[in-house]
C-alpha cells in the first residue's frame, strides 16, 4: 500500500464519521469536536522504539512495535485537533470546568474509536494487518514514584504522544503534550502495521524542539502544577483532574487552550 493510498482511507474515514457533534446542554447548540487528523509515518525499526524503553524515557513496560505484531513495518500517529469552536468557547473560561470542555473531550475518545475502527476495517479489506496497542488487552501502564517524590511517571505499554513524535508529528512541550503543526489542542491516536509505508520525515532533533518555553501555560495552570523552569507535575495535575472529575464530571484542559502552541508550533520552521 502507497503513503497515498493510505491518506485516501484516512479521508474517507473521517468523512464518514456520524457522532462527530456534540449537543451542549442548557443551550440549543450543536458543536463539531473535531478537525481532520494530521497523519505520520515512522518505520517500525525505527531505533526510538527501543530507546523508549529507558526508565528515563518511558520504561521496560513499553513494547517496541514488533512485540506487539512482529510482521510490523510502519507505525501511524494521529492529531486530531479540536475545532476552532470548541477551543474558543474552552479559551474563554473563566471557571474551573469548562462544560463544552466537558462535552468535547468527554467525547473525544469515542470518535477516535469510532474513527479507526472505520478506518482498520477499510485496511482489512485491502489485506493490510493493523493493532492498536492502547486498546490491547495486556495493555499496561504502571505508576513509578520520581526520586525525590514529588511527582510520578507513567511507564505504559504504549504511547500515543511517543509514536506521534517518532512520526515527524511533532515535538513535547514543557507541559508534556504534544506540539504539532496545528498545535496541541488536540487528541492523539496511532497504530502498528503491516503495511510499509514511507516514513515521515521529522524536521527536529530535539524533544522539545517546537516549545518556546513562554510559561504561559504554567499561568494558566490552576493548581501551579507546571513550574516555569520544569515539567508539568503529573501527580499534582492528576489529583486536580480528578478532582473536576468528582465535583463537575468535567475535565479541565486549561493548558492547551490561550497558549501561543494552541494552535499552532512557535517555534516551528517557517
């Protein structure tokens, strides 16, 4: 199968999709949640598989594209980026749940299914073999205390955001998503795959290439769990996630949303 052939299938899956809306309550308005993906290629041997498996990177929980299908050749990331509605609506907030956040990305993961589940069946058809890690039974993800015990790290059988970046996608930001060309507001999907595709040529070198480190994202943080001269603290925004989660049912996504990498890579190559 042709790169080409490949963004055909792509296309026509995301056209096809029927649950694409949301409807928020208490207003009569309707919403697209999200935009069509961005799509990257990487080589299944690509050498950053295996590096992942540092405990400084992900771990020993993460398996190399050949441990979950050895046939593979290629793995495919996706960004899907909210629509330009729903980010402003998010945007504008002032309090600490946005509800069309809630509706947009309490919804999100079931249009990604609904979107590959679509698009496996259309590759299936063309004798093209496809898994998705993330929705593996033995999937895994195991909670690592960092050394000084202010944060933790998640080592995961698979990760959306690496393969994005080893898929010349995009680069991480200081508040751990990923930036790509259309920003980071967005939601993220990959697979492995049989089929050899040519891979995505990535234009940076370093984690952190497309980040301009602003700290505006670090302002917008409600708990301060991203300092200015660090990481996102992952511990202190999960516990604030799940916070929202129990008192609203909501999510918070203040970070992705009145940053200069919304929308965009700052520090993106002309």
């Amino acid at each position: 199968m042709t790169n080409e052939r490949f963004l055909e299938l792509v296309k026509e899956s995301f056209e096809a999709l029927e649950n694409n809306c949301v409807t928020l309550s208490g207003e009569d308005v309707t919403l697209q949640v999200l935009e069509a993906p961005l799509t990257g290629f990487a080589a299944a041997d690509d050498p950053l598989f295996e590096q992942y498996r540092d405990p400084e990177v992900i771990g020993p929980e993460f398996r190399t594209p050949a441990g979950f299908l050895p046939e593979a050749k290629s793995v495919v990331g996706f960004f899907f980026p909210f629509t330009e509605e729903v980010r402003r609506r998010v945007r504008m907030e002032t309090g600490l749940a946005s509800p069309t956040w809630k509706a947009a990305y309490g919804t999100n993961s079931s249009i990604v299914d609904t979107f590959l589940d679509d698009l496996v069946y259309r590759l299936e058809e063309e004798g093209v073999r496809v898994v998705q890690p993330n929705r593996a039974a033995d999937f895994e993800r195991k909670t690592v205390p960092t050394a000084d015990g202010e944060d933790v790290h998640f080592s995961v059988s698979w990760s959306n955001r690496h393969a994005m970046y080893a898929a010349g996608l995009g680069t991480f930001g200081t508040h751990r998503h990923i930036i790509t060309e259309k920003g980071c507001c967005g939601t993220t999907a990959s697979f492995i795959t049989d089929a050899d595709l040519a891979p995505t040529k990535r234009e940076y070198t370093g984690i952190y290439e497309w980040c301009i480190h602003c700290g505006e994202c670090s302002d917008r943080c409600p708990v301060e769990a991203i300092p200015k001269d660090g990481l996102r603290n992952l511990r202190k925004c999960s516990a604030h996630g799940g916070a929202l989660r129990e008192q609203f049912g909501g999510f918070c996504g203040k970070c992705l949303t009145a940053v200069p990498c919304e929308d965009r890579a700052p520090a993106r190559p002309e």
